[in-house]
C-alpha cells in the first residue's frame, strides 16, 4: 500500500516491480495485463496515459518514497516534449539516483 | 450605442457563446460585427450581425490556405498531451499566423469601440494592441488558462508559442497578452473552474449558452413512451470511421435491450441496426432534450460539459484530448460525475459508470451544486453587462483624452 518505505535501497528490478504496481493502480489491472509493460514504455505512447493519470501515478511515487525523492519537483521541470517522451527506464533511473 | 466586434476561430464550440452575447448585445441598440475566416457563419448569426469576413486578395493558394484552417483540427486523432503540440503548432499558430492582416484590414474598415476576441485567437489581441484598439477576451475553454500545478511547464510551453507569435507582429513584451488586462471573460463559475488566483481583470460569467434558431427533428414519442432511465451519448465529431465504430460498439454492448433509453449521436448509418432501446440522429436537439435525461455521457467538450451542469444532470466523461482531461478532472473532483479513459475503456466498464452516476444520488447532489453555481454567476446578461461597462468607460476615457 501507499506508506512510506522504511527498507534499504531498491535495486532498480524492484522499482521496476514498484512501478509496475503503481501504474496497474492508475490505470486498472485488466489494462496492464493487457500491456506489455517494459523500461522502454513511454507513458503517452504506449500507456496511453493521460496528463491526468500522470499526475495520480506522481501521487503514488510520492505517497510511497516522502521527502526522500522529489518526484513531482522533477515531473514539474519537464517541458512538453520532455513529458511525451518519459518512459518508465527514466523514472527507474532518477528513483534509483535519488535513493 | 457603441461597436462591438467578436474575432472568432473556426470552431463552433468557441463560436456559438459570442452568438448568444452578440445577440443581447444587438438587442440593447449596438452594432456587433464578426470577424472569422468561414464564410458559411453569416447564415447563423443573430439579426443584424455584421459578418466580416477575412479574405485576401486571392491567388489561389491563399485562398486554399484560408479553407484548409476551416476543419484542420479534424483532419487528425491526436490523443493526451500529444494533443496539445498538435493543436499550437499545427492548428493555433498557423491559423493565428494566416489570420493576422485581415483581421488588422477589418478593423480599420469597422472602426470598432471595443475588441472582443477568442483566448485562442492570439492574433485579435495582437491586431487590437497594435491598432491601439480596447479589447477584451472572451475564454471559451477555460482549461487552457489553469495551470496545472504538477505540470506548470506544460502552460508554459503553450504561452511561449504564443509570445512568439507576439514577437513576430511586433509585440516585444515577455508575457502572453492574449487575457486582456481590461476584461477576461471566463465562461465558467468558480466553483466549476476550481481554485486559482486570478486577478480582478478575470470575470467569471458562468455559461454562456446558445439557444439555435432553428428546430431540429426529435422522435420525442419514443423517448417518452418508457419509464426507464434516459441517457444521451454524444462524443463529439472530431474522429475517424473506425474510431467512431469502434466507440458504438462498446456502447451498444453496454446498453443494448436494457432496462434504459439510450440517445445516442451518431450518424445512423455506421451500423446495420442498432438495438430497439437506441434512438440514434445524426444531430439532436440538445437543450431542448437536457431537461428530459436522467444521465449524459461526453467526451468533455466545455459546451456539453456545461449544458449538462446547467440541467444539474451527472455525467461520465471519457476525454479524448486537448483539454478534455482537465474537463474531466474537474467533472470527477466536483462529484458531478465518472471518468473513464478513451482507448482503454470497455463496454462493462462504461455500464458500470452509467449506473454508478444513476444510482447514487450523490452525483446529480453535486450537479444542482453546480448548476446553482452557474445561475449565480449569471451567463449571458452578465456577459453582455460587463462588455458595456468596458465598452463606455472606454470611450469616457477617449473624451477625456
């Protein structure tokens, strides 16, 4: 559930895992079961997610990690072409770095 | 009296709120003008609008150019944020672009008292600053001018092609100048826009809804011989066939032979036969029909959005793109209704919506909150007063001058 990870550092297969989870959250588990849903998963193209969904998905992240990472701050310095082309590998990345 | 000239673009949806404000506008003794590149609205405008149309002196390809801004935002399915680089860079600024000298040529010809252009029409703003001309903006689709906290780079984006359209007509300021400092119109209600501050130049004046002329045909026998619940799908006009199908399909498993009454808008033609509960036009009358549904499901077009609100009815909004998400959020964060997503929904799923919206009276609560919002704020006199207000303390300022 969403609380705030006490655990050591995530390796990036488990925030991997992690956001998989989030993202059946967002959009529904009959939907990502559909997906083929890998690092190179951009959230526009290939999750179809709107900037809505996009929005609750950084709700999650934030929910989960706190103060540790600040996700939002992050999304919120992406410009238009940046958002259309974040795929899932970037936000590993960043989660990862951050940690 | 006083002149009066809305610079509209092409798209009903930002049009048919200037009729209804031109309209009150005629009524009160003024001249009201429109300037727009498609010809085919004079045949809608109130008695005694002024069509002023923009046309070049012709050769052809700028002739073909004018026509192809007409229905350019069909011309392709753009889905999520990717909608929006579509519709700046390929639809907004080349129709701003293209739109610029005949809109500065008409103002010279109707020498109007006051300006009153379409948040999207970036290039009225600029004719009016530049021809020192008051004017005032008239926000058909108030989603553009929130921004999105999370996403603030997003507004950014779309203001700096804006700027540089500025920029390019010899507006050297670094800000957008299309919310115009005398008066900005948001055709909303606060309770629906939702919080923001706004400075006082920004007035909210609820809907404002436009009644059409002219009756369209409704097999009103069929909607009344049952008792079931009533609801009405329209998804607006702006896919292709295969989306079209595609959409119904779902809808016709959802809710054909139960217990409800669909209307549907769609042209009939798209399926051999549809299921005998369906009554499905090609066009209908919309307001007219409102106050008889139980339910709507939409694509998240402000219009419809609001109309709906206006009847205090819930709705479930499945948006396709440009500002409909940020419609849809707000429809679902005022309890006013469900969202599902385009491309992923399922025809259980939209059933389930349907019912959810019907069933728990929670929804429809949260609708006649809205509606009483709208009444208050006032719509089209409200409107219509404001621009007044502008229009002579405008021309007080002229005389002292």
């Amino acid at each position: 559930m969403d609380t705030v990870a006490s655990t050591g550092k995530l390796n990036k297969e488990e925030i991997f895992d992690l956001m998989k989870q989030f993202i059946t959250e967002v959009i529904g588990e009959e939907f990502v079961e559909e997906m083929d849903i890998t690092t190179e998963s951009s959230f526009t193209k290939d999750l179809e997610m709107d900037s809505i969904e996009i929005v609750s998905f950084s709700e999650k992240i934030k929910a989960h990690f706190g103060d540790q990472i600040d996700f939002t701050g992050w999304l919120s310095s992406m410009d238009l072409d940046q958002l259309i082309n974040l795929n899932l590998g970037m936000i590993i990345n960043y989660i990862y770095e951050c940690q | 009296m006083a002149k009066f000239v809305f610079i509209v673009p092409p798209l009903t949806g930002h049009i048919n709120p200037t009729l209804s404000m031109g309209a009150v506008l005629l009524e009160r003794g003024h001249r009201v003008g429109w300037i727009t590149l498609d010809e085919s609205l004079a045949a809608r405008l109130p008695e005694g609008g002024e069509l002023l149309h923009i046309s070049y002196d012709e050769n052809d390809e700028q002739k073909r150019e004018s026509e192809q801004y007409l229905d350019i935002i069909t011309k392709k399915i753009v889905y999520g944020i990717d909608s929006l680089k579509f519709l700046y860079e390929e639809v907004l600024i080349p129709l701003n672009r293209h739109s610029y000298d005949g809109i500065i040529h008409l103002l010279d010809q109707f020498e109007p008292d006051l300006v009153i252009t379409d948040h999207q029409m970036f290039a009225g703003a600029i004719a009016a600053t530049n021809k020192g001309l008051p004017y005032a903006t008239s926000v058909t689709a108030p989603a553009a001018i929130k921004v999105m906290e999370e996403l603030p780079k997003v507004h950014e984006w779309e203001m700096n092609q804006v700027i540089g359209l500025q920029q390019e007509f010899g507006v050297d300021v670094p800000t957008p100048i299309v919310c115009s400092d005398l008066l900005t119109m948001v055709l909303t209600s606060q309770a629906f826009f939702g919080d923001m501050e706004l400075t006082p130049n920004f007035r909210f004046t609820g809907p404002v809804i436009n009644r059409p002329a002219t009756k369209t045909a409704f097999d009103w026998d069929k909607l009344k011989e049952s008792n079931n619940p009533k609801i009405l799908i329209s998804i607006g006009t702006t896919f292709d066939h295969e989306h079209k199908k595609s959409f119904f399909s779902k809808v016709i498993e959802a809710f054909g032979n139960e217990d409800i009454t669909a209307v549907v808008v769609s042209d009939p033609d798209l399926f051999e036969q549809w299921p005998a509960n369906f009554i499905v036009q090609r066009h209908v009358p919309q307001l007219d029909l409102l106050p008889h549904l139980d339910a709507v499901v939409c694509h998240g077009g402000h219009n419809t959005v609001c109309e709906t609100l206006s009847n205090g009815l819930p709705m479930v909004v499945i948006p396709i793109a440009y500002d409909q998400s940020h419609v849809a959020g707000r429809v679902v964060r005022t309890g006013a209704g469900e969202r599902l997503n385009f491309n992923r929904f399922k025809a259980h799923h939209l059933k389930e919506a349907v019912n959810t919206v019907l069933n728990n009276p929670a929804y429809k609560e949260s609708a006649e909150v809205i509606k009483q919002s709208f009444l208050e704020a006032g719509g089209t006199a409200t409107a219509a007063d404001l621009l007044e207000q502008v229009a002579s303390k405008q021309s007080l300022e002229v005389l002292k001058n």
